[in-house]
C-alpha cells in the first residue's frame, strides 16, 4: 500500500499476488480493518487478489506456481550457444577465457535436432531456440541449416518452432534476416550500449573500430522484418548518458512503435572466466545503492519516450523451469547461459540426456519459510542463482531482493500506472 501522490485522500493498493492496481479511498483502509466492507467492495477486492479467504490455501497455491507451470507448459525454450567466438572486442567480455574459435560441430549440430524431436516435439511440446554466442551470426549457414531440419520435423510432429537471436547486431543485414524469417526466425535482441562515444568505446570491432553505426544501419533495416529489442550495459560511471541513445533511434526513424522492447541491465561479474582484469565496473549485487537509483532512471527515461519495457511481474529463475535449457557448442547441457564451463552445474550432455540437477542448482529454495511469508515472493521466487553464486561461491540459498523492492517497489508501480494511463488516452 502506498500515499497517491497526486490525490492525498487515496492510497495505492498492489498486489504481488495478481499484480493488480487499485486506487481506492484511504476511508477503505480503515473499512477493511474494522470488517465494514460492502459485498461490493469486499467482491472487488477479492477478485483483483486484495483478500483471501484462507491465509494457508493461499501459501499453498504460491508453492504450486512454478509446478503448476512446469505441468502446464506448452512449449521448450531453448538456448543454443553456436560458438563462443566474435568480431567485436567487448571491454566486458562475458565469455572471459572461454573466448575462442569453438564452434558447433555438424555431429552436435544433427544431434540437437534429435535430441528436440525426441525430447520435446514428441512430448507434444513446441520448441523456440534463442541462437545464442559469442556471435551466433558468425554461424548463420548452420542456423539456417539447423533451422531448417526443425521446422520439418516440428510439421511432421504437428508441433511449432519459431527462433531468435541475441546478437551484437553488425551482421544483421536485411538479406539475412530475409533468408531466416522462412525459416521461423521472429525476433531479435540486439545490444548497445548507449550513445555512439560510448558505445564504440566498450564494444568495438576487433579491429578497434567503432561498431555503433554498423548497428544502427542494420537496425533501421530489419525492424519492419522481425521485432527487434534493444538491451545494453552499463555501468555507474555511463548509466546517464543511455537516454540519447533513445533520441538517437528516434531521430533515426526506429520509433517507439518499430521497436518491441527496451531494457537496459547493469554489466555483472561473471562465474569461472571473470571480465577482463582491466575491467572493474562490473557489479555482483542488485542491492548496491547506486544501482536501484539506475534502473529506476533508466526505466523512466524508456518510458517517458513511448518505448515498451517489462512490467512489474513475476519472474522466476530459469534453472527452476522444467523445459528451459541452455546447450553449449560441444554438447553440454546447462541451465544457465552463465554457468557454461562452470565444474559441477552441468545438466547433462545432447548425447546422454538431461541428469538431475535437484541438489547442484537448489531447486525450490525459495520455498522456505522466509520465502513463503514474504510479500515479495512472486515477484522473484528466490532471485537470480548466478548473482547468489558470486556472492558466496556456492547456490546454497536464495538471492533475497526484499531490499531492492523496498527500496524500488512503489517508484516502479507508479511508473507503470503513469505511463498505462498515457496508452490509453
């Protein structure tokens, strides 16, 4: 519950339940405390996920969700690491020492189209790949290739499959989007980080030369092709200067309305291969104060010019979903982009299947008691695994974000109700 700041005789009401919103007079407050409701308002408080009957049939129902959801699922989200090689010379490289020309065999390329037949096509389950890297367009033939044998057999199956990619953007030329949207490719994640200065400053060609307007070209001419979004990283020293990136694409003519999604992430540490040791800007807490005044920021700044970016919502660690599954260039099975060449978090291999990885990656951590009382629980379900593994070595617990949502909670709510409001008029 939070003051309205532009009417003192109401209040804010959101539920992490249902994430519903509901401005209602303060005088409701006090109803609500004495048992005065009307049916009326009683009903509608019930039905948005203000009141429940039964305290416990609720924490039962919140200990479901994510098996509810893993029993439900329709399809498997799957993410293909092509190859862990690039032409760009990132300042933050993520890869680390894992960088290299280590790419997907055809031997690993003809056994992942097995493996998503008999695991998933035959389960009744579509499958989406995100073509991931390095650069996965410096394996464009091979996508197309893999891409290709999938869609047939997904017909054969009467099942769907449908890619995307999340690429640097510089080999993302209208003839090769051209030739892959045939082949199910839907969207695109492009990133760039923030104005041209910057940007060319921390992801250049390996050539030193800056690779900004390479992007941008490419972008203006496949946004009406397939949805692109845009992400990018920054640090504590940059974060302010990403907005005019934002005017930048407008003037350019990749309005709000061509680009499906904007969000901007902090540069994180990373598990075994770390950033380069002259990069020191990466983070390894969403807590760290600096950083909550970011991506407030920023979010407003996206906002406020007409681009769409994710609600308040759930979000749910993708180690702790069933058919969510990365596949490194070699084989190797994992269920985190980040734990590729991390000793011990491996998930199986295309070639003997996928092995338990209760224990290793503390499934259902967050079903614990100060999780399951915890107003914030669906809204992060534990946190991220990756962040709680830098901290401590180990995924021996949860991630807890209660100080981030209360310190961010109400700014990013009232963002929300603000900018839906404008949608509408």
């Amino acid at each position: 519950m939070y003051d309205c700041p532009d009417d003192p005789g109401r209040v804010l009401l959101f539920s992490t339940r249902s994430f519903a919103k509901l401005l209602v007079p303060k005088a409701l407050i006090t109803a609500i405390g004495e048992g005065m409701l009307t049916d009326r308002e009683q009903d509608t408080l019930a039905r948005n996920g203000f009141l429940v009957e039964d305290e416990v049939d609720e924490t039962v129902e919140m200990l479901s969700v994510i098996d509810q959801i893993n029993e439900r699922g329709k399809h498997a989200s799957l993410m293909a690491v092509m190859n862990l090689d690039c032409n760009l010379a990132c300042k933050y490289c993520y890869e680390g020492g894992e960088r290299g020309r280590h790419y997907m065999s055809s031997k690993t390329a003809e056994t992942l189209i097995r493996f998503a037949g008999e695991e998933y096509f035959a389960r009744g389950k579509d499958v989406l790949i995100d073509f991931y890297g390095g650069e996965p367009l410096l394996s464009a033939v091979q996508i197309s290739e893999i891409s290709g044998k999938l869609k047939s057999l997904a017909e054969r199956y009467g099942r769907d499959y449908e890619f995307t990619l999340v690429t640097n953007g510089t080999l993302l030329t209208r003839a090769v989007v051209s030739g892959l949207v045939p082949l199910g490719l839907k969207s695109a994640r492009i990133t760039i980080d923030g104005p041209r200065e910057n940007h060319d400053r921390y992801r250049p060609f390996v050539s030193g030369r800056g690779s900004f307007d390479a992007i941008i070209r490419n972008l203006a001419e496949v946004c009406d092709l397939i949805r692109v979004g845009i992400g990018g990283n920054y640090t504590r020293e940059n974060y302010r200067s990403f907005p005019q990136l934002l005017d930048t694409l407008i003037d350019g003519g990749m309005t709000p309305d061509r680009i499906s999604h904007v969000m901007f992430s902090p540069v994180t540490e990373t598990l075994g291969r770390h950033l380069s040791p002259e990069f020191s800007e990466g983070c390894i807490s969403a807590d760290e104060p600096w950083l909550l005044g970011a991506s407030v920021f920023l979010r407003e700044e996206i906002l406020k010019r007409g681009f769409k970016t994710p609600r308040v919502g759930p979000t749910v660690c993708m180690i702790e979903l069933r058919d969510n599954l990365v596949i490194n260039y070699d084989g190797t099975l994992y269920k985190c982009p980040a734990f590729i060449g991390c000793r011990g978090l491996e998930a199986g291999h295309l070639e003997t299947g996928i092995v338990s990885y209760i224990r290793s990656h503390k499934l259902g951590a967050w079903k614990k008691d100060q999780c399951r009382y915890c107003a914030y629980l669906p809204l992060c379900f534990g946190g991220c695994r990756l962040l709680k593994l830098l901290r401590t070595g180990a995924i021996d617990d949860v991630e807890c974000r209660r100080s981030y949502f209360d310190a961010v909670l109400e700014k990013l709510v009232l963002q929300d109700i603000r900018y839906l409001r404008k949608e509408k008029q």
